[in-house]
C-alpha cells in the first residue's frame, strides 16, 4: 500500500460491494466500521468477514443522519480514526416513468443521496481535525450511458445527484486534503441482480462479461491510496461507457 489506511467506513456492507469492499481493505490491515439496516445480517457478515477485532458494525437506515453520526462515533471509539469513507448503501428498482410515485422518488434519494449526503457531513469534522481522509462514491454507468432495456429514471435522480455533487465537494474540502471520487460501476454480481439472468447483460460491456465485486474493490483500494485523484468519475464498468 502507498499509504497505510487505518480507518474505513462502509455503508451498506453487510452484502454484495461493501461486503467485499470490507473484505479487502481488511486484507490490506485496515479497521473497518461497515452498517446495514438489518442488525442481524450484519453480525453475520461481522462473523464471516473475520477480521476479529478489527471490525466494528453499526445497525441503522443510512438515510437517517445518526447512523453516520453514530459510524464516526464508533471508528473513533474503536480504532482512533476516520480515514476513508465508502458511501456504498444503495438501492435500485426499475419502473416504468409514468408509473413512478413520489414514495418511489423519497425512497431512493433518502437512501442513495441522503444517506451519501449525510454520511459525508458526519465524517468531515473528523477528517479535517486528523489533516485529511478520502471518500469515496458508488455511482453508476447508467448516468451517462442510458440502456432502453433498464427504466430507472427514478433511481437516477438519486445516483446522477452523487455524481454532480463529486467535484463540487472536491473543491469544497480539497484544502482540509479531503479527496472525493465516485465510482461508476458497471454490471457487477451481487445479490442485487438474479443470479440466473445476470450473466445475460455481459454483452453490455466491451470485455463481454459482467463485473465481480472484487474489481470494484480495487477501484475502491486505489482511489482510497492515491493521494493524487480527487473529484473524479471513474468507471469500473468493462467498458461499458467506452462503447457497444
Ligand atoms: N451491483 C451492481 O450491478 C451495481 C451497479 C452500479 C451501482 N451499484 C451500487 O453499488 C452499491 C452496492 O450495491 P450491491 O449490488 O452490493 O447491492 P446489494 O447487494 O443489494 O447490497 C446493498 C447493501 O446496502 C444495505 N442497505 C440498503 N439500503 C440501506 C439503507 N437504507 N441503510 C443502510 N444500509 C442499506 C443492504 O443491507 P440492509 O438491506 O440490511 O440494509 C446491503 O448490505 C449500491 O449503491 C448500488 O446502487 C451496484
């Protein structure tokens, strides 16, 4: 590692990215602090990341301000530190435009833009007074190459606002050498998608295969480490973007 992190926060980890996000910062030797809304799938992921004492949970819907709050609190308490910040808790539905209410609407931007919004709000303090830390954004392709066969204008309201809010909170904390970047993903396996279809989108990416979680982690390994990236989209999506 080019930098050693010793603190990460990660929403939403009690599956799927964050879950494996949680895996390899682990292997890389950092503290993790990951948060779901169901306190009992989360201990059960506690369990089988097994990083023993080195992983705290923090049960709570991340659209709720003291869930990020309490996040910081608890990486503060346990390990000393706030380092890096995985805003990752996400959820997503297709439906159709003209069905879409407003409770579909407050669902995903309590979740996806709150919950990233909030999250982001509680770890500055600490960040700054420590001279720095990273966070990092879980964006989507689908902002900037839309596919007919997915109806999720709802849903991207929310994404699309994590992506134009990327930069702007760059230039906002760059001076507290707070970077911030957002990952757009591209189709990767996880309990999100069922399992017997999802392999049937890898002719949307140029590499002709969908994602595994661990390629996001990567991603999410680098732009955690590099002291020298900030206010970047990146897509980590096998060049789905790139073209057909
Ligand atoms: N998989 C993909 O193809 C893909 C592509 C582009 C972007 N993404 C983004 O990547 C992120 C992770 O997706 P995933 O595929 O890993 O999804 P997933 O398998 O459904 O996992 C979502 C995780 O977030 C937690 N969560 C959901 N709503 C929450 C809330 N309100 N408060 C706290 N935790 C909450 C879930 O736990 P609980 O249910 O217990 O709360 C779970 O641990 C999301 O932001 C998603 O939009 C995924």
């Amino acid at each position: 590692m080019a930098t050693s992190i010793k603190t990460v926060l990660i929403t939403g980890a009690s599956q799927g990215l964050g879950f494996d996000m949680a895996r390899g910062f682990l292997a890389a030797g950092s503290s993790v602090v990951i948060s779901g809304r169901d306190p009992e799938k989360l201990a059960r992921a506690a369990q089988q990341l097994g990083g023993g004492d080195r992983v705290a949970v923090v049960a709570g819907d991340i659209g709720d301000a003291a869930t990020g709050r309490a996040m910081v609190a608890t990486a503060l308490a346990r390990f000393g530190s706030v380092d890096v910040l995985i805003n990752n808790a996400g959820i997503f539905q297709p439906k159709p435009f003209l069905d879409v209410e407003e409770k579909d609407l407050e669902r995903f931007w309590r979740t996806n833009l709150l919950g990233t919004f909030f999250t982001s709000q509680a770890v500055v303090p600490a960040m700054k007074q420590q001279g720095g830390g990273a966070i990092i954004n879980i964006g989507t392709v689908l902002i900037d190459h839309a596919a007919k066969a997915f109806p999720v204008t709802a849903p991207m309201t929310s994404k699309g606002a994590i992506h134009g809010l990327t930069p702007n909170l760059a230039a906002e904390l760059a001076d507290d050498n707070i970077r911030v970047n957002t990952i757009a993903a591209g189709i990767i396996r996880t309990p999100l998608h069922d399992p017997s279809q999802v392999d049937q989108l890898a002719g949307l990416h140029l590499l002709n295969r969908i994602g595994e979680p661990n390629d996001i982690t990567e991603a999410a390994l680098f732009l955690a480490q590099n002291n020298f990236v900030t206010g970047v989209i990146l897509p980590v999506d096998g060049g789905n973007v790139a073209g057909r």
